[in-house]
C-alpha cells in the first residue's frame, strides 16, 4: 500500500458575502484548513487530473492521464483508496492500493477509452440507479456519455450494459463536458462553448422528475447558460457535491494566474457570485477540475494543478476546507 499522510493546521480564512433578489444578505465562510497535499501516490511524470470518487463501492478513484500514450492522449485510470483518520491527532491517511484495475473496469475502460482524450468522470445515484458519466473526444469536438452501473453494483454482472450512451439535446453543439448533477437531481450542470468563443456553465433541466427514461431520451425542459455562474473568460469543470455548492475552474478576472478555483452556493434558487478560493489553494498556475467530498465529518477538495514541485505536468492535490 501506498501512503499520503497530511496534517491539520491553522485555518486560513476566506470571507464572502452573498445577496439573493431579496437583498437579504446571506454569509457563508470557507476556510481552507489545511495546505494542498501532492497525492503522490496517484501521480506520475505525466498529466493526472479530471478526478472522480465513488463512495459506495469501496472509496475508487477514477481520473484523466496521458501515462499510458507517454504524453499524448487522455484515458481514465482507476485506482483504489483506503481513507483513514487518526482518533488522537485527527490527521487523515491515504493509502493507494497495489491491487490492479478490477475486471470490471478493465470492460468499461475498454468501451470508454478512444484514440482521443476521456475528459471529467463523475459518479451519481439517482431513483435506484447508478451512473458514471463522462467527456470523449471526437471529430466534431466533446460529446458527454453515461452508463447505467446500476446492474454492475448488484452484483448482476451477466446484465450488465457497458456501452457508453450519448445524452441527445446536450451533445448538440461544438464541445460539451464535466457534467455534474444538481442536488435535487432535476438538473444536469455542464460546461460547454455552445455559440461561442469562450466555455460557460450551461443548466439543463429535466421536463420532470428525474428516471432513466429522461436521460436516456434527453428529456429536458430547458438549457440555458447559468449567467451568474458565466463571464467573459473560460468557465469550465463545475462540480456539485453537498451544502449547495459548487466548485469549478476559471481564468476570468480576480485570480491568481492561469485557471483559478472558484466557488458558489445556491441560495434562494440562484446561484451566488462566485469568490475565489484564495491563495492558499490558488497559484500562477492553473488549478482544475476540482471535486468536493465529506468524510469523517470534514470537507475536502481534490484538484489537479501543474504549480511547481510536482512529480510532471498536472499533479492531483488535497486540501481540507470548511464552510461557517
């Protein structure tokens, strides 16, 4: 087993304050407690970055690297975490398992993975289902897929469908990826360059409640750009996990350098005005594809960056953060 050990230390604090269409000021703090960590374990001489977790099978990992080409195209790598917490100094432990890639994903992956770049997996339940969605590039630029796991998670291996699916009416325009789901399931957030130069974070709503018929068909009610979450620059990568907030990567104005990471909540049905996460997890360089988990009742982002004293390129990075 491969070991990453990281400590708690002072918290540094970033304050923002947020207004809903009442003029009713609602105020959350994030604090990022703790220095980004190299998941060094994880990483390689190449670019690794565009990660996912799945907290119900095990604590698997999933991200983008171009190790296997040497630096060409993207495919996903899996990898399996042992996550623990030290009861006395509270300081967190990942280990990286030795065993390889299991059976199963070696079949999905060989569906999954192309001659061109796997961008953005992402994991998601739903009324009963399981799916992993992600990015594939093609001709005609990224399109979004999905499969339904939810047969490979009950064990009924011999039903199990591992063709990817495209989602009709996304997919309709220049390059579409990182979807990721609304809290309540009745939205699929993404970013796309749909009728422009630049990415913007783009809101499609289901017709009705959320079931498999819905994605499979493309029933949506409505997409639109997420204007509060948008700017003149490249908006890209949102991610949702709890509290009603989403983290996502910008090189808009207000940053450090490069892409920066920002974060907004949804309050009162809209989302806030995004703040910058400071620079205790930003840099001159770029830092993407954040994604947000909670464990042992603390928050933490992984995100991936090319900041100088990594093992190649972009590097996969934790950094604990909590939200007052």
């Amino acid at each position: 087993m491969k070991k990453i050990l990281f400590l708690t230390i002072l918290p540094l604090m970033l304050t923002g304050c947020f207004w809903d269409n009442n003029d009713f000021v609602v105020e959350k703090i994030v604090t990022v407690s703790q220095n980004p960590v190299n998941l060094s374990a994880l990483n390689s001489e190449y670019d690794d970055y565009n990660s996912t977790l799945d907290f119900i099978k095990d604590k698997e990992i999933i991200f983008s690297s171009n190790r296997n080409s040497r630096g060409k195209d993207f495919d996903l790598i899996y990898k399996n975490l042992v996550i623990t917490e030290d009861p006395e100094t509270k300081d967190i432990t990942i280990e990286v398992s030795d065993y390889g890639t299991p059976h199963y994903w070696e079949n999905i992956f060989r569906n999954v993975n192309s001659t061109g770049n796997e961008f953005g997996p992402y994991f998601n339940s739903s009324g009963g289902n399981l799916f992993f969605m992600y990015s594939t590039q093609n001709a005609a630029g990224y399109d979004i897929h999905f499969l339904n796991l939810t047969d490979w998670y009950s064990a009924k291996y011999d039903s199990f469908d591992s063709i990817p699916k495209l989602i009709p009416k996304i997919n309709e325009y220049d390059d579409d990826l990182y979807p990721t789901f609304s809290t309540d399931k009745k939205n699929i957030i993404f970013c796309s360059n749909k009728n422009s130069n630049v990415f913007n974070i783009y809101n499609a709503s289901f017709k009705d409640e959320f079931n498999l018929e819905s994605l499979i068909n493309g029933e949506f009610k409505t997409i639109n750009k997420i204007e509060s979450l948008s700017s003149i620059a490249d908006d890209k990568c949102p991610f949702i996990g709890g509290d009603e907030m989403m983290v996502f990567a910008s090189n808009r104005e207000g940053g450090y350098g490069g892409y920066d990471l920002w974060y907004s909540f949804f309050v009162n049905g809209l989302w806030t005005e995004p703040e910058n996460f400071g620079s205790e997890i930003n840099t001159s360089k770029d830092e993407f594809r954040p994604i947000t988990f909670k464990m042992f009742g603390r928050d933490f982002i992984i995100f991936s960056s090319n900041r100088k004293g990594g093992m190649g390129g972009f590097d996969l990075y934790v950094a604990e953060y909590k939200i007052d």
